[in-house]
C-alpha cells in the first residue's frame, strides 16, 4: 500500500523524535563515558571537570576529597572537608563517605562533628568491622579508652583477620594485658594464641604467662606445636618453673599423654615412647642431609624404644641433635645416664653425650666417653653441678667434625634409656 499525503507529516514527526532521542542518548553515553574516565583520573583538575558533568555523583566528591587530602604541597583542608560534605549530601547511606567525612573534620579539629560522622556511620553500616575499628582508634585518641575498646572488640568479632592488629594497637595504648583480655579479645583459641604469640615475639613473657591462663582455662583443644613459640620463650628467659608447667598444661590441652618419669628422671621421655615433639620441653630432631632417624625396640630394661641414627658417609657431619632442654635447679648436683651402642662408626670423632647451659656460656659443659667404631650396648654416665644462675640444661647426641683427611662420617648408632637425675634420688627410684 502506498503512503498517503496524509500520513507523511506523521511519519516525519517520527523520525524527527528518533532522530533527537538517538542524538540525547548519544550526548548522555559519550557524557556518561567522559564523566566517569575524568573523575577516576590522578589529577585533580581533571576530576573536577568530570564532577562538573555529574554534579549529583558522590564518588566524584569523595575522590576529590581524598585528592586533596594527599595533596601535601598545595593542601586545602577545608576544601577537602567541603568536597567530603558533598559526598555524603548526595549519598548520606555510604558508611565510607561519613568515615572519610570524619577523618577530614578530625584533621580540622572539629572532634565533635567527626565524632557524629563517626556514629552517622555506624548507624548507616552498623555490622561494619571497618567503621567499628576506624571509630575505636578515634575514640582511642581522644581518650575514651572504654568506648574505644569495645569498637575494636566488635572490630575483630566481625572480622577475626584485624586481632593481630588489634592486639599491637591495644597492647601500645594501655600496656595492661588484662584491658587486651577483658575488653578487647574474643573468647576463643585463636584470639589468645595470637596474643600468646605476639607477647612472645616482644618478649613479655608475664603478659603471655597470663594469657596462657585465659587460653587454658577455655578447656578446648590446643595443637601442641602452636604452643612452642611461647615455651621457647620460657626457655630462654630462664623461666624454668613457668616451662615446666606450661608444658605439662600444654600436653594435656593436646590431649597428649603427660605421665612424668618414675625414677625421678627430668629428661622427658627418656625411654622414646612417643614419636618425637619438635618442640617444648620435649625431644627435637630436625632432619639432617647425610643422616636418618629411626626407631627400634629396645632391650630388656632399657626403656621402650631406642633412637637410631644412620649416616651415609657423604659429608663430615657435625650432630648435635636429638636434644631436649630440661628445667633445673641452680648450684645443684645431678646424675646423667645412657645406654649407647655403635657399629662401625668412622674417624677420630665419635658419637657423645654433651649437656650444657644453654643460655650462660660456660656455666655447665660436660661430655661423655667418645665412641667410635663398633661397641656393645654400654652405659654412659656421669655427674655433673649445675652453674648459680643455670635454669636449663640442653642435653643433646653430639659429634664434632672430624679434623682428618677421610673425615666423612657413616656408621650407626643407637641411644636408649636417657635420664637426668637429681643428686638426692640418685640410686633412690620411685616405687
């Protein structure tokens, strides 16, 4: 059908308004795409022109906002404050506008109204562990310690990867282990394995002792080995007593057998009935290129197990391992036994017993008979007195390197029944 006379302005008119929506939506993209490459630009008068073709767009304002905020050689806080303010009148539900908002009146001096965009914050996102943890560090630093914490506790409920944070932060502001348990740490394992091991690596061994006291008393599962850090700590503050305890604690938290040794021993395990703890207070062999470890059943009366220890014959080794820290007493004499036996072990340096101080240089350094080539099962003792200031003895397998030519080291040899015995039970077993 053909188009009448009369139908053709109509059809004009049609394609008149596709022609000029085409044109605004054409105008509205390229707007739209320039506005958003100018407002997400590095300088900042490129930003203001793309705010200029969005006046209603808040991510504009904050971004021209934190510009500001960075811009140390032509700094405007007030600009900054007033491109914040902008922000949050055109979207007052972003929880990061009010907090930049904030920062921005802080940085003014005007506490109390950071303090209200603090709270609009909250009130907008109030699960937010960002808003919580931003709000208790200002609190902090006004001095509202007991507002403060309670942010951060409810920082580090929401989100548990701010505790390390946390725990620093609380620990600088307070130095009062108790506020960083009663008020800002969650009660679970984690929390105080965390502080455990942040008081550890600063060491503050009191404030550790008592959150291990907190940790303890959950009554829950603690793995063993997350507990080394801080015993490694005891060992080396000469806290012989506190080790000694802690260690017991810790066993039973890993729901490990912890039954002390009947003949008075203080070597721990001394008849190899576990596998090795790495770790604490009990044995630790790190594995040595050139040398393997295993176990072997022992003889009669010689305790449960013994340790054995093969060497290739590639290298000249230097072994100082398995070793095991044990607590003492000062200024007090003690009985050291073993059962040794070797099969063709090389060179001149042979497989030893050495205890020492391990914490005062010189203070106990005893050794044992050298055993080379092969021998028997054969016992190995010896006396010895601990130093006035000695806490700790490291007992250990020792062999120096060898000073001949065809000095590699290959051979076995095996330990069995290790103990430590003080003085006044020597020859005097528990029934």
């Amino acid at each position: 059908m053909q188009p009448t006379l009369q139908q053709a302005p109509a059809r004009a008119a049609i394609l008149v308004f596709a022609l000029a929506a085409g044109a605004s939506l054409t105008y509205e993209a390229v707007r739209i795409w320039l506005a958003y490459h100018r407002i997400h630009s590095t300088r900042i008068e490129v930003i203001e022109r793309g705010a200029a073709l969005e006046p209603g767009n808040a991510e504009a304002w904050d971004l021209l906002g934190r510009h500001h905020q960075l811009d140390f050689v032509n700094a405007d806080p007030l600009q900054e404050l007033a491109d914040y303010q902008r922000a949050v009148q055109d979207d007052p539900l972003s929880a990061i506008y009010w907090m930049n908002l904030a920062g921005a009146y802080e940085a003014n001096g005007d506490l109390g109204s950071a303090q209200n965009a603090f709270e609009r914050a909250r009130s907008v996102y109030p699960l937010s562990a960002e808003v919580a943890w931003n709000y208790g560090n200002f609190l902090l630093r006004q001095g509202k310690e007991e507002e403060g914490y309670a942010e951060i506790h409810h920082a580090v409920q929401s989100d548990p990867r701010l505790l390390a944070l946390a725990i620093s932060r609380a620990w600088r502001s307070s130095h009062d282990v108790n506020v960083l348990l009663d008020q800002v740490l969650p009660v679970n394992v984690d929390a105080y394995i965390q502080a455990l091991d942040f008081f550890t690596s600063i060491r503050q061994s009191d404030a550790a002792r008592s959150v291990w006291r907190r940790l303890i008393s959950l009554g829950q599962l603690v793995a063993l080995p997350r507990t080394f850090p801080f015993l490694d700590e005891l060992i080396s503050d000469d806290r012989a007593a506190d080790a000694k305890q802690v260690w017991i604690e810790a066993l039973t938290a890993a729901g490990l057998p912890h039954d002390e040794p009947l003949n008075h021993s203080l070597v721990w395990d001394g008849g190899f009935s576990h596998d090795f703890d790495n770790g604490g207070l009990g044995w630790r062999w790190n594995s040595s290129t050139g040398a393997s470890i295993d176990f072997d059943s022992a003889p009669p009366s010689y305790g449960v197990r013994t340790v054995r220890l093969d060497f290739g014959g590639g290298s000249n080794l230097e072994v100082t391992q398995p070793m095991q820290y044990v607590p003492v007493e000062p200024s007090h004499a003690y009985h050291f036994h073993a059962y040794m036996r070797t099969a063709e072990i090389t060179t001149e340096s042979g497989m030893r017993f050495s205890i020492v101080d391990p914490n005062h240089n010189n203070a106990v350094n005893a050794l044992t008979v050298n055993f080379t080539g092969s021998h028997p099962w054969t016992a190995t003792d010896m006396e010895l007195t601990t130093g006035p200031d000695t806490h700790f003895l490291l007992v250990r397998l020792l062999r120096f390197g060898s000073r001949l030519f065809d000095n590699k080291l290959s051979g076995t040899v095996w330990i069995a029944d290790v103990s430590l015995v003080s003085a006044e039970f020597q020859g005097n077993p528990s029934p």
